[in-house]
C-alpha cells in the first residue's frame, strides 16, 4: 500500500520509481537490521544529503530517489525545500 505524504505531481512516475527501487532491493540481497521505511521522493534540481537517509537508487532522469530511513528521516525529506513529494512504502523488516 502506498500512502502519499504530500501530493505527486507525477504519479505514473512515482509507480515506475517504486517498480524500480522494489527491484534494487530484491537483486540487492542487503540485509536490514530493525524496521526501516521505503519511499520514493521526488524532487527539484538536486536531493541533498539528509542526515539518516540512505539513498537506494538515484533516477535523476525523473529526478527522483528510492531512500531507506525511519519516520524522522522521512520528517526532514519533507522539509526540504527541494523535494516535491514523498510516496511512502510499506515498512521492511
């Protein structure tokens, strides 16, 4: 299920980024310690660097990211003057 934090602007975009970050993990064989949150973050010129935030693929052709964090870490992409939206995944454990 996907839960949006704020509205996309592309959706047809944020599903092909999720198809994709669902496929990073999978092929990625990282093992996760504890609950972590996935989501697809859309954005403006550059994401920056986001203490707690792990950037899992970079699709800066649709200037877009799949990141790993906890809800703090989400909390901050949010304010971010460059993102745009945050399409939240279900939680990995």
């Amino acid at each position: 299920m996907i839960r949006s934090l704020t509205a996309p602007r592309a959706s047809a975009r944020v599903v092909a980024a999720l198809l994709v970050g669902a496929a990073s993990f999978a092929t990625s064989g990282a093992l996760v310690s504890g609950p972590v949150l996935q989501a697809v973050v859309a954005y403006d010129d550059e994401l920056p660097a986001v203490p707690g935030v792990d950037v899992v693929a970079s699709l800066k052709n649709l200037d877009m990211a799949v990141v790993r964090t906890d809800a703090q870490g989400l909390a901050r992409l949010t304010r971010v003057p460059s993102v745009r939206g945050v399409a939240l995944d279900d939680a990995i454990e």
